[in-house]
C-alpha cells in the first residue's frame, strides 16, 4: 500500500537549494493531515548542507553511485524511479526548477503516472493528490487530481512557505544503492563550465528589477543592475532585451524564459506583452516603470511611475542608498 510524501532534493555546489526546502515544507504539511511520513531523497555522497529533518523530513535517503557524481537525466531519472519502486510513496514532489522540470517527467513516464508541472496549490482529496497550476499563459488555473499512485508535481519557487526550521527534529538516515550501467547513459557531463552569474539565483529571488526595450542598448543595463544590487535582488530582462543580445538569456523573464514569483516585481521599460506577464504574474507585488501612461504592464501593477526611467532608475537607486545607510 502506498504510503508517504518523497521530495527530491536538490542540490547546488554543495548546498541545498531553497525551493527544495519549500517543497519539503509543502510535503509535511501534507503529510500531517495524513499521518504519514516525508522522505527526503537526495543524490550524492557529502552530507547536505541544510539540516532536512528541521524542514521537515522523517526519513533522509542518500542514493551514492559512482555514475552520479555529475547530474545526467538518463542517471537521475533511473535512480528515483527505482527508489520510487522500492518505497512506494504516495507522492512525489519536486521544485519546478530547471532540474525539476527535466527530471520529473522522465521519472512519471518510467512509472506510468501522471504529473503536474509548476503547481501553486497543492492539496490531499481522499488520498489522491490534487494540484493547481497555471494554464493559458497564466490566464486561467487548472484544478487537476492525479489518479494514480505515485501522484507526482513540482511546485513552483517562492510560491510555498519555507516555515521556520525546528531544529529539535530528527530523521532517520537511509542509504539506497540504485543498479546503474554506463550503458544506460545516452549522454555524460564531462565537465561544466559555469558563466560568471548573479549573486542570486534569478527563480529564488525575492526582489528582481528587469529591463526591457525601453532600456535602448546593453549600455544602459548597469542601471537596473545598481538598482537590483542595493535592494539584495536579481536582474530580468524581457525576451526583447534577450533577443536583441543586450543580456544573457539566463536572465529572461516569461513564457519562453523563466517563470518568476519574488515578492516584488519591478518592471522597468517593459511594455507588458502577454508572453512577459505569463512568466512574473505571480509576484506578490508588481512596480512599473514606464514612459508610457497606455502599458500593459500598469494593467497589473500594484504600483505605478510614469516617466523616463533613466530619470527615476537612477534617483530610486540613490534614495534607497540613503535609507539603508541612515
């Protein structure tokens, strides 16, 4: 009989990342309306960084294997699903990270079940798990029960509460020895070459300040990045911006870039195209900066500035200079 909550832990340079932690503290609120326990699952051979039982989890399982010491789709995916086989959860969650997003459907398709993808709402209907999801570009939500067991989502960043850590929790440790060949591995990460990026992971960000067309050349983006550097928060961009080479794709925002929920939102340049709007609809607070009153983008602001914003980019970033250092 299935019985459970598996969240996958994932894992970054040594540290947990913390839409793992929210999907961990997601899965415990679950299971204490069903009385059952959280597995933590990572992959990997050093301790993890966060203390999970404090999050939450009553079992930490540890999957070593010596092909898995660099991330494959073709390794992970084989791991889980035989860990999933041999606990028999009754749900598997996940962030709706990068990874989450690769990995998920892969494991759901090796298990024949069904999943949901970058779910706002999670909930437990007569066993069966039942998410909320955006649908539509974020025009409509989607009430979706997952049938089969495992039900299998991911959750989508900033978006559950982390909770406060109880550090008087204990887990019990599992170690799990999954059966993998060299042959099963379509494709091997040799080695990974990282770009120098932001100091705060753009989907983990609880401020982002993103420019658009309006910023008019790649010249003018250390404007938004000052601003985003003096709130502690990470730049966007439009695909416009992306498009016309001004900044890395990394840091796109929307329907074909990344999907978003910081608490704040400020828009700077951006006229507010549906495909944009898809991505950042979520954050709790929106701020729009723009020259012109007829944006889209002030349709779903909470706050508002008409004007140039290479005159109030710069001023907003001196007075919080000034409020900090007060």
């Amino acid at each position: 009989m299935a019985q459970g909550i598996l969240v996958f832990i994932e894992e970054r340079e040594g540290r947990v990342k913390k839409p793992s932690l929210e999907a961990l503290g997601a899965a415990r609120r679950l299971a204490d309306g069903l009385q059952e326990a959280v597995i933590a699952l990572r992959i990997g051979t050093e301790e993890p960084s966060e203390n999970l039982a404090a999050y939450g989890a009553d079992r930490v399982m540890t999957v070593r294997h010596d092909l898995l010491q660099a991330y494959s789709t073709d390794g992970y995916a084989a791991a889980l699903a035989q860990a999933i086989r041999s606990i028999q959860p009754r749900f598997v969650l996940s962030s709706a990270s990068a990874m989450g997003r690769d990995l998920l459907p892969r494991v759901a398709a090796k298990l024949g079940v069904g999943l949901a993808q970058d779910c706002i709402e999670i909930h437990a209907d007569g066993g069966r798990l039942e998410c909320v999801r955006p649908i539509y570009a974020g025009k409509a939500y989607a009430r979706v029960r997952l049938p089969l067991s495992p039900g299998m989502a991911t959750l989508r960043p900033n978006v559950f509460s982390l909770g406060d850590p109880d550090s008087g929790r204990s887990a019990e440790a599992i170690d799990f020895a999954p059966e993998l060949t060299a042959g099963q591995f379509r494709a091997v990460v040799r080695e990974v070459k990282a770009s120098a990026g932001q100091k705060v992971e753009l989907t983990e960000a609880n401020i982002i300040v993103s420019g658009g067309r309006g910023m008019k050349g790649p010249e003018n983006f250390p404007l938004i990045e000052q601003l985003a550097g003096v709130l502690g928060g990470a730049v966007g961009a439009s695909r416009s911006a992306v498009d016309s080479g001004w900044i890395d794709q990394q840091h796109q925002v929307g329907q074909t870039g990344k999907t978003v929920s910081p608490t704040c939102y400020i828009a700077c340049g951006i006229s507010g195209a549906i495909q944009h709007l898809a991505g950042m609809s979520s954050s709790k607070y929106v701020v729009a900066i723009n020259k012109d009153p007829e944006a889209p983008i002030f349709s779903v602001a909470d706050y508002g500035i008409v004007g140039d914003l290479f005159a109030v980019v710069p001023a907003l970033t001196e007075e919080i200079r000034k409020l900090k250092s007060s």
